[in-house]
C-alpha cells in the first residue's frame, strides 16, 4: 500500500501489526466490524495479530481471516513487540495498539496509531504513536480510505 503524505514523502506500507485485547477485541471477542476491514486490507498488505493472548481466544476468533498469529510469552512483552517490528521491517509497517506493552512497538514502527476503546489507553501507548484515533475501526479506515491519513500527517 502506497500513501504520499507532503512532508513525509511516499509510504510504502506492506504489514499491519495489529494488538489483539482491546485494539481488535474486548475481553477476548473480536469487535463488530473488524473481521470485515480485515479483509478488506488484506488485498493490499500482511495482516499480523501480535498478542500476549490474555484471554486465550485470538486463534479460535480469528479463525478464517487472512491474518498471521503470533503470541508471545509472559514477560517483557513491550520488548517483545518492538523486535517483532523491528524483524519484518519497521520502515514498511503500520502499527496499532493501546497498552503499555504496545509502546515502544508504535514508536518503531513507520506509523504507530494508538486506539482510546474500553480499555483505555497507555500514556506509553500515547507518547509512541504518530496518530490517535477512539476507535480501531476508525484506524483500520485510515488505513482504506488514505487520505484521512494524509490528512493527519502532512506537514
């Protein structure tokens, strides 16, 4: 996916690491109308889910959709996360969370957007995103309909 923002130039954006436990879900279940936008986005980038899985219900609610699952252990997962980014390639991912694992993560990523939902959202989360929206519907749309994005970024 390729979005031109004055001032930032052309991004070229492959992967999408999204959070699961309240970024795409709430107390475990996938929220209304995140499997669609999934599917959506999956025509024109990777969809990974990178989670600490607290309620052990990503795999089985993410069932079907083109996404890829990664869980990862107890313990420094803030850490965890900024690696994952870091791996496949921060300078062409977008990603989106709202604990304070989910931080350093949005920092290094090329686009961090942070999501204020049910559960709240880090300061952590916050300070590490380029962009904050209420809703991960709302950031998932950034994403397919770029010009909102455009608008939030161009210097």
């Amino acid at each position: 996916m390729r979005i031109a923002v004055p001032g930032l130039g052309e991004l070229e954006l492959e992967t999408l690491v999204l959070d699961y436990n309240g970024t795409v879900a709430e107390d475990g279940e996938l929220l209304p109308g995140v499997a669609e936008r999934i599917l959506d986005l999956s025509s024109s980038m990777e969809i990974v889910v990178l989670t600490a899985d607290t309620h052990g219900t990503c795999r089985a609610r993410l069932d079907g959709l083109p996404v890829r699952v990664e869980v990862i252990g107890p313990g420094r997962e803030d850490s965890a996360k900024r690696r994952f980014v870091e791996t496949i390639g921060a300078t062409s991912c977008v990603a989106v969370g709202n604990g304070r694992n989910d931080g350093p993560m949005l920092q290094t990523a090329h686009i961090g957007i942070a999501v204020i939902q049910a559960e709240g959202a880090s300061p952590v989360a916050l300070s590490g995103a380029d962009v904050v929206v209420k809703d991960i519907r709302d950031a998932l749309d950034l994403l397919l309909k770029p010009s909102r994005l455009t608008a939030t970024l161009r210097t």
